[in-house]
C-alpha cells in the first residue's frame, strides 16, 4: 500500500519546509476564532495553575519540606509556574514548541496524565466506569468494545498509549467482571490505540517539528492505511480472544 501510494514527484529540501538557521522571537497572534477563547483567556490557567499549587502546598503541609521535594513535585512546580508566568495557555504551549519542538507535546502531556491518573484511581471513578462497560457488553462482545472505545479515544487524545495508565483500573476490572483473559485485553488496547496515530501521527511528533511538516499533509495517507487496518484489527482482536481462557488475577 505504501510503495502504491507513494507519490511521483513531491521531493522537498529543507528551505522548502522553512527551515532555517535563525530563531525569532514571535508575538502572540491575535485570536481569530471563537474556539480559541480558552487558549487565549487568562481564567484557564488561573484555575490549573491554582490547583497545582494547591495540591504542592498540601503535599508540603502532609509531608514536610525536604520529604515532599521530589522529582515529581519540582516538575509540577516548574510546569505551573511556566504556565502562570506566560499567562495564557497559548504564550506557553508556543513556547515549550519553540524550544523544544521535538519533545514539545511529550513533555505537556505527560504531567497532566499523571494527575488524572490520581483522579481516577484515588476515586470511586474507575469502578463506576468498570460497572458502565460491564452493563451493555459481554464475555464474546467486549473485545471489540475495548477496540471501538481504544480507537475512538485515541482519535482525540493522541498519546501514543501512554493513557493507557488512567483507563487501566476500569478496563481491567470490567475484564475481570466478564471473564476475559487481561493480557490479551491489555494488547487489544494496545493494538487498537495505534489506529488513530494513522490519523493523529503522534509517533511523527519529532519529524513534524524538525521538518515543520503539517499532519494534514500526512493525514491522506494516514486515512487510507487506517480505513483497511481498522476493519483487520477488529476481527483479529475478536478472533484471537476466543483462544484465550481467563486466568484470574494472583494478588500476593
């Protein structure tokens, strides 16, 4: 598909790319849709950064000073302190995408997942969200229900399965409700969650930056790779589940 696909003639120097030796210091553009009021509105990062303090404060006040100064809680700290010194989300993303723009969404991302990730595990949120798949699926169905909802999602959080840390209590305990082998649920996860970077390409997150390549510039090719891989995907997922038995879970 890919030596078919393959256009004839779109060979491209860097200049082409606008790749260039000079680093500009660029001026905030001025906002030109309605759905950029939040990425240019102070309110967004006066509540975030309002409660990443908050919780360093009360991390400080349970543990101590020299307990609580971790290498998580610097980096909670500087990543905050970022974002409220910027003061719109905008000034900031462009920033770390300036100076890293390689690495730029990784280093974002990643802190934010973590905090959901306590969200849901410190919270009655995982069993209710295990109850809710448990509720319309099946032993046989639910296969391909971690499939859709995988892709799905990925569609529009981009993570390169890196968010497979918050949804990991709910989608293995609803396994565990339905009797379905959880090594094999984790690699449907696994698998299903790769579709959407066809279309989102967050593996080409360095090439994009380096380049200053567009994903509507990939996202052609992208599509038709996704559109025969999604149906393939399903049916293996659903297929190779079968020949698993379910092994409860051995809890030391």
């Amino acid at each position: 598909m890919a030596y078919f696909s393959t256009p004839a003639s779109s060979t491209k120097d860097a200049e082409s790319f606008g790749v260039t030796d000079g680093l500009e210091v660029k001026k905030l553009e001025e906002r030109k849709t309605p759905a950029e009021w939040l990425e240019y509105a102070p309110a967004l990062t006066i509540v975030v950064g309002a409660l990443g303090l908050a919780y360093i404060a009360q991390v400080l006040a349970v543990k101590g000073p020299l307990a609580a100064l971790d290498l998580n809680t610097y980096n909670l700290l500087f990543l905050m302190m970022g974002l409220l010194l910027h003061w719109r989300p905008r000034s900031f993303v462009r920033a770390v995408n300036d100076s890293v723009p390689a690495t730029a969404g990784v280093l974002i991302q990643f802190p934010f997942y973590g905090g959901i990730f306590g969200i849901i595990t410190y919270s009655t949120l995982a069993a209710k969200l295990a109850r809710f798949f448990v509720s319309f699926s099946s032993t046989n169905s639910y296969p391909i229900l971690v499939s859709i909802y995988s892709a799905l999602l990925g569609m529009f959080v981009p993570s390169g399965g890196s968010k497979w840390i918050i949804e990991a209590p709910y989608v293995l305990q609803a396994a565990k409700d339905l009797h379905v082998n959880l090594g094999w649920v984790v690699q449907i996860y696994n698998t299903s969650e790769a579709l959407p970077n066809l279309i989102n390409p967050f593996w080409m997150l360095p090439l994009l930056g380096l380049l200053k390549v567009k994903a509507r510039d990939l996202i052609g090719y992208g599509m038709l790779y996704f559109m025969v891989n999604f149906v393939l995907v399903l049916f293996f997922m659903w297929l190779l589940a079968r020949t698993f038995t379910y092994v409860p879970p051995v809890i030391p």
